[in-house]
C-alpha cells in the first residue's frame, strides 16, 4: 500500500513539474487626457510623483488651461471614476474578469494602476470594460466596505448606488465652478460597456504587459453633444437628458485602449 | 520502547527534586523559583468586546494590535473621565467632550489646565472608529495617536507623559485595571492611549430619528422629508460632503469660509501642500443639533448661521473646494427651505447618544 501511493505521489509530482507555471503579470494602467495631452491639475498631475507638492505644473493647472468646443476656458481640479468589469476575451471564447471595479482619484496616485498577476497564457483579442456601474452593480452600499464607499456614494433619494464620475473645476473664472457628476439619475441607466480588439499574446517568453485605458477629458463635452458650463455646470444629477448626453459622448470617443509590452 | 520508558522515568526523577509550580512568566502566578510546571498557571482572561455594525454602516477597523475587551473600554472611560492625566488633577477628557453635547465642547474654545483658551473647537466624538484620520486638520492617523496629544498639550492638559505614567502607577487601583486589561504590570503611555481608543470607538450613534426612518421605525414630517431632500440633492449639495450614513466623508475640504490669506491652513500646515491650505475635515452632522458652535473654529453659534453661510455662496480662495458651485451666487434658499432644511439636520439627534455615560 505504501509503495503504490510513494509511486503514485512521485508520478504526480512529476507531472506537476511538466506543467509550465504561468508568470505573466499584466498591468492595467487608468490614463486621463485633454486634447491628448497628459492631464494636469491645480492639485497635482496624472503622471504622480512630485508634482504633488507644488511642483510648476500644479501652479500651471491652476490657470483655465482647457478649452471646450463651447469656447469655454476650464481647468480640472477634482476627478474620480468607477470603472467595472474589467474583462479579457480570448480566441477560444474564454474570458477573464480581470477586475469587478476599480476606482480612480486623480489626486491618489495608488489607483492610477492594478495589477493582475499570473494570468493565464492565451491569445486575447478584446478588452471591455464599464463606464460606471450597470444595474446589477449600481445599488445602494453595495461597495460599502470600499475606500470610494463615501466618496462616490448617490443618493438614495436619487436612485442611489455611486456616481460613475465626479469632474469639477473651475470655467470662464477662478471662481466659477462646474460639477459634472455623472451616475444612476432618479435610477436610470446611463453607464456604458465598451469592447475594443486587441491584439495580446500572454506567453511567459514575452514577458509582462500592459494595457493603457485612456480617458480624453474634453471629449465628455464635445461630441455628438456640445455641452457647456455656463448652462449646466451648476449641476446635472437630478437631469437625465444631460446624463444620456453625457453617455452618448462618452460612447463615442472618451476612452482608448493601448497595449505596451 | 522499554528503554524509552526507563529514560522518560529518570528524567522525571532527576527533576522531581526541584520545585514544582507555574513556570509561565505571563501568567498571573509565574513563581521565578520554580522549574517545573505542575498546570496550576493562571491568566489573565479578558472578555471580547464585539462592535454590531450598525444598518448602513461599514465594518469598523479595529486595529490588529488593540482589540475590543469590556477590560479595555471600561479602562478608558475610566481614564476618559478622570483628571488624573492633567497636570494638576483638574481636567479630564469628557471635560471638554461632554456627552450633552455629543462629546464637544459648547465653548468655542475650551480652556486648558492654566486658564489658556485652545484655537480650534473641541470635535464632537462620534462614530470615529470608522474614520482613519484625526483633528480639524487630520494631523493623526489613528485614535491611539490621537489620544497621545492633549495630554502634553500646554493649552489643555499641560502634562508630561512621564508624570502620567508616574502617577497611574502609584495607583493600585489603575495598576489591577492595567493588568486586567493588558496584562502588564507596569502602565506605559501606550497602554493609556490604547484603552482610551478602544473606549472612544464604543462611542456609537445610530439610534436618531433618522435612523428610525431610515430602519422604517418612524416617519418624517413634511418639513423634515423636503428638508432631506434639499440636504440630498444638488439644491442644497450637502450630502457631497456630509452623505452615506456616517454623514461626512471624511475627507478635507476649503467651504468657502475666508478669503486669503488664512488665518489657520489647516491641512496645508500638515502637508505643506499650498493647495490643503484652508482644507479641514469634514464633521459629522451626527448631534449636530447639540454640538454647538460650527465649524474648525467654531464661529458659528447657531445652525441658522451656519445655513447662511451656505447661502451666501461663501468666499473665494485659491483652494476652496469646486463643489461650493454657487459661490458669488448663493442658494437663495427660501425661509422655508431653510427652516425645513433644520428639521431634517434635527432628526440627525441622538437623544440615547448624549443621555449615555
């Protein structure tokens, strides 16, 4: 008896051995820019680092350096952002949910990036991923243990669950501020799933890799729908017509996909 | 085996000329003269002290290092009431955190040991094991830390850390207590403050009207349900700051009180980030009813004054917060807007909270 299973444990420790373990670490990085170049704000810049304490380019971020198609001169002091099912497809119709949400603070640089590690060998050919939370997540202290719990959280009185996105700053003045907070008004809808072609091959041979999610700040107001401060930046929560312009435009051309190895 | 048996048993012997007894140093009757343990130690048992999270609520973090025991917090309310940790045995925490007024101060500044007034309003203390920083400014990480502070400071207690520790362990009741709660025998500053949070994250507040409402106990009155209803949508914008259940979120911002240059930087002092300057911790508006006077510096006497300022837009400054969108505009709220806008911060009254010991 002990023979057979000293036989049988060395034959399975061998095969294990066979097997090839994977080790490739894919990292999604969250980028934000406006008129393709790297977002600064009055309180730091998206790429981290010293710009955080009063580095010129936070004092350059204080001016109204942004312009929108309306002709309106802003800068952007506050962004945050949910992003949600995070997930790889692969050629044999397999997918991978790479991250169920993730949130993102312009002003904390540990959430510019996630790390996922070991991921499976595969050829993925799509990336898709929410803007905000769908129905099925955008409920009520859902996320409640989560860092972003307080900072995102929506009124229950306005359909509750978590704003997908709060954009603030500054327009025409310093002292004239804009709130584009985006998210479930009165429990509407108005996330959107994107689902771009990539070509990436996990192989160990290859090496990590990563997978750039960029965000172009100017287009939420630019197109299909112009939309300007002066009319709406007073706030846009309890009005669903704004929410679905804002979704249109983000659908048509706020985020894109890289992929760096 | 027999050979075993027969070395097992001289072993045995060969000890058994010494004395037996508990040879456990951590435990309560460890006897340094003894060699051999004969089972009779005993310990110190300390009972766990489960925090309930309350409906709507997050876990609280406890820290790994200073879990909850009924020793524990029993130990810091004691000390949290007692004038022993001042100077001159004068002034105890609850002395400028009163349970009437949800733990602050009615004062606007409260007065230390030697008749010196503080510059910051004493913060109301409530629900604060789920907040993971300290002070109008942030300046500490964690309740332990916290509680180090106004001890030492020379305009409240104005004591040093060595004279508390000399005198707690003069004292055999505090000595039992200690060891009760900690097993030590000597009391350090750490332990002090570690029995002191472990009392303050007891200090719970989830049971005011609008918890009621909220657990589908009680119903608001018209003026209070279109009072919530301003305070939870972008007319009156106070949920931004002062939403979910724990109404504040616990983060930094400038409200638009001063123009520059500030008088205190708050945050920025602690960062020194020019763009934290005038940023302070949002408060709860749990009590806010009974914890009077408003804001870091308490210069505001009433809530009515309080929703002026809101009103009124507020002032402009380099670093005031985006989220004060009607700045040089103002809310323009009617009279009964405000007034209803009351009620609702009203029902936010916890009377079990600040009738508790």
């Amino acid at each position: 008896m002990k023979k057979i299973l000293f036989i049988t444990s060395l034959i399975a420790i061998t095969f294990s051995a066979c097997e090839k373990p994977t080790q490739t670490d894919l990292t999604i990085n969250f980028t934000q820019t406006v008129d393709g170049n790297r977002l600064i704000t009055g309180s730091g810049c998206s790429d981290g680092g010293e710009c955080f304490h009063d580095h010129s380019c936070c004092n350059l971020g204080k001016t109204l350096g942004y312009t929108n198609d309306a002709g309106e001169n802003y800068n952007i002091q506050t962004l945050k952002y949910l992003i949600s099912d995070i997930t790889l497809h692969s050629d044999d119709g397999n997918t991978l949910l790479l991250d169920e949400v993730h949130f993102i603070d312009i002003s904390d640089a540990s959430t510019f990036s996630f790390t996922v590690k070991d991921v499976p060998n595969n050829n993925y050919t799509s990336i898709s991923y929410t803007m905000g939370l769908d129905t099925i997540r955008n409920i009520n202290n859902l996320y409640i243990n989560e860092s972003y719990h307080s900072a995102m959280a929506w009124p229950e009185t306005n359909g509750g669950g978590y704003h997908y996105m709060k954009l603030e700053g500054a327009y025409n003045n310093d002292s004239t501020f804009y709130n584009t907070h985006t998210g479930g008004t009165m429990g509407g809808d108005y996330s959107f799933n994107n689902m771009e072609d990539i070509s990436l091959t996990v192989d160990d041979d290859l090496g990590d890799i990563s997978v750039n999610v960029n965000m172009e700040i100017n287009n939420w107001y630019n197109s299909p729908n112009q939309i300007e401060f002066s009319s709406y930046g007073m706030g846009i929560m309890m009005n669903m017509m704004m929410q679905m312009n804002i979704q249109m435009n983000g659908i048509t051309d706020v985020f894109s996909i890289d992929v760096s190895k | 085996m027999k050979q075993l048996i027969c070395c097992v048993l001289a072993t045995i012997l060969l000890f058994s000329c010494k004395k037996e007894g508990c040879i456990d140093p951590i435990a309560l009757n460890y006897n340094p003269d003894v060699h051999i343990n004969n089972g009779s130690c005993e310990y110190i048992t300390t009972t766990p002290y489960d925090i309930i999270t309350p409906y709507g609520f997050p876990d609280m973090i406890i820290p790994e290092d200073n879990p909850m025991t009924f020793e524990g917090v029993e130990l810091g309310r004691k000390l949290f009431n007692d004038p022993i940790l001042s100077a001159n045995n004068t002034l105890a925490c609850i002395n400028c955190h009163m349970p009437e007024s949800s733990f602050s101060d009615p004062n606007q500044f409260s007065t230390g040991i030697d008749g010196f007034l503080g510059n910051r309003n004493s913060s109301a203390l409530i629900n604060l094991g789920w907040s993971s920083s300290f002070n109008w400014d942030g300046s500490v990480k964690s309740l332990e830390e916290q509680a180090f502070e106004p001890v030492t400071n020379s305009l409240e207690m104005h004591n040093s850390w060595n004279n508390v520790e000399n005198t707690l362990n003069q004292d055999e009741e505090y000595l039992l207590l200690f060891k009760q709660a900690y097993n030590i025998d000597y009391i350090d500053s750490t332990h002090v403050v570690m029995a002191i949070a472990q009392f303050e994250r007891t200090l719970i507040s989830n049971n005011s009207k609008f918890d009621k409402y909220s657990r589908g106990e009680e119903v608001f009155t018209k003026s209070e349900l279109n009072g919530f209803a301003i305070f939870n949508s972008e007319r009156g914008d106070c949920f931004h700051c002062h939403g979910t259940s724990l109404f504040t979120d616990n983060l930094f911002h400038n409200n638009g009180l001063d123009v520059e240059p500030f008088l205190d930087l708050g945050l920025g002092k602690i960062t020194e980030n020019t763009s934290d300057n005038g940023k302070f911790k949002t408060p709860t508006l749990r009590n806010i009813e009974v914890s009077a006077p408003y804001m870091h510096d308490g210069r505001f006497a009433t809530l009515e004054k309080v929703i002026e300022h809101y009103d009124s837009g507020g002032h402009f400054s380099s670093t005031v917060d985006p989220l004060m969108k009607k700045l040089g505009v103002g809310l323009n709220l009617t009279n009964q807007e405000k007034s209803d806008l009351i009620a609702f911060l009203k029902t936010l009254t916890d009377y079990d909270y600040i009738t508790a010991e």
